[in-house]
C-alpha cells in the first residue's frame, strides 16, 4: 500500500485533490491532501517556505506514514522537493507535476521566469501575497468553464514569503527517486534545471497532453500516472 502526500502549488489547498485521491483510495493506497500553511483552510497561519517543508515532513511523520510518494504541483515542487530529502527511508518517489524544482539558496521568486523583480512588485503591491489569477488566466490550459470557476473561487492570496525564502538541500536533488510531469500545454519542454536533472539514472519525464492544472482537467489521468509512479 502506497501513501501519497499531494501538494498543490500556489493559491491552493487540499481541495485541489478531490477528483484524484479517489482514484488513488479506490485503487487501494492511501491518500493525504494536504494545505499548506497560510491558504485556503489555513489562511492566517504564518508562512514562509520552510513552514511549508515543515508542514508536509509534520504530515507524513504525525500519520506515521511509510512507502510515500510525495507530489508536488507548481510552486509545491520546491517544499517538496526538501521535504523528501528529510523524510529519509519512508521516501518511496516523488512526482513534480509541472512544477519548479528546489535549488539551494535558490527561491521561486529567484527563478521565476518573467524575472524576479516583476514577481516582487508583485508581492510588495499585494500587502506580501501573491494575488490569485482570474479566470482569463486560465484560458487555453484545457480547462472547462466550470472547472475554472472552480479554481478562481478555491483559490486565496499566497503567502508571498514562502516564494521569497531561500531553499535548504542537503544533497543534490538528482539522487531522490523521481517523476518528472511536464504537462504541454504549458510549454513543451522542461525548464533547464528540470532537464538537467532528467539525464540522470533517478529521473523520468512522463507528458501529458494538458494545461497546468492536471488535476482539474485530467484527474483520472493523473491519478493513473502517480499510481505507475509507485509501481516503479
């Protein structure tokens, strides 16, 4: 039996995984969506980056969890990415949905890819969150109406210290079992750093043929690949 952790990216919490821990549960494993510090049930709480790698170690070790496969969307990719360097042999994979990867000393704000200072500005103009999208954001990620509407209402401001904190690794990532979830609609090809790390003998790429919230438009998908994840 497989115990997934699934963590959504920014804006989010663990509502974001309905339409895939079902699967998941139906199929025999456990699973455990989990909110990060800070959003949607947990607004108000403080949060900073490692709060968030605390938060999902904290999950794994108060459940008592062994043979997890931690998964990380967007911005989640880098609180999990520490995460299962610190959960030691409980450990069994971790999969990044589309998402950043953790560099050491490295931020989501130091890697954000229309720069770093549009993403700051960004933050300090929002009272230190980062605002979520509208719903003209989510055009062409394969998404319907409705399940936009869905991801617009769901989502809250994100704690914008979280993105600004430096990451902490105390091995290079490319050792940890991992899945790599590029999905194209997003950009066809993984960043630099993602593909760096996919030349290694620890690391696959699997594509998927959607937008950048795959759990919404393509949760039995999804649920499908995290569950040959574990298999491997």
């Amino acid at each position: 039996m497989t115990e997934f952790v699934l963590v959504a990216g920014a804006w989010l919490g663990a509502w974001a995984w309905d339409e895939v821990a079902a699967p998941l549960r139906a199929a025999g494993h456990g699973a455990h969506p989990l909110t990060l510090s800070g959003l949607a049930d947990k607004q108000g709480v403080p949060a900073g980056q490692q709060i968030h790698v605390q938060d999902i170690v904290d999950e794994v070790e108060r459940r008592d969890l062994r043979d997890v496969v931690l998964v990380g969307h967007s911005y989640a990719g880098i609180p999990v990415g520490q995460a299962a360097e610190r959960i030691g042999d409980r450990l069994a994979r971790v999969v990044f949905v589309d998402s950043s990867v953790p560099a050491d000393g490295g931020s989501f704000v130091s890697a954000w890819w229309q720069g770093p200072a549009e993403l700051e500005a960004a933050i300090a103009g929002n009272g230190g969150f980062w605002a979520p999208r509208t719903a003209a954001d989510y055009d062409g990620q394969d998404l319907t109406d409705e399940q936009i509407a869905r991801i617009v209402g769901g989502s809250t401001p994100h704690p914008g210290a979280s993105l600004a904190e430096p990451a902490v690794l105390k091995r290079p990532l490319g050792e940890l079992p991992a899945t790599y979830v590029k999905c194209l609609l997003d950009g066809a090809e993984p960043s630099e750093d993602v593909a760096g790390l996919l030349t290694g003998e620890h690391w696959r790429l699997v594509e998927m043929d959607t937008g950048h919230w795959p759990m919404f438009s393509r949760p039995g998908e999804l649920a499908r690949i995290l569950l040959d994840a574990a298999g491997e």
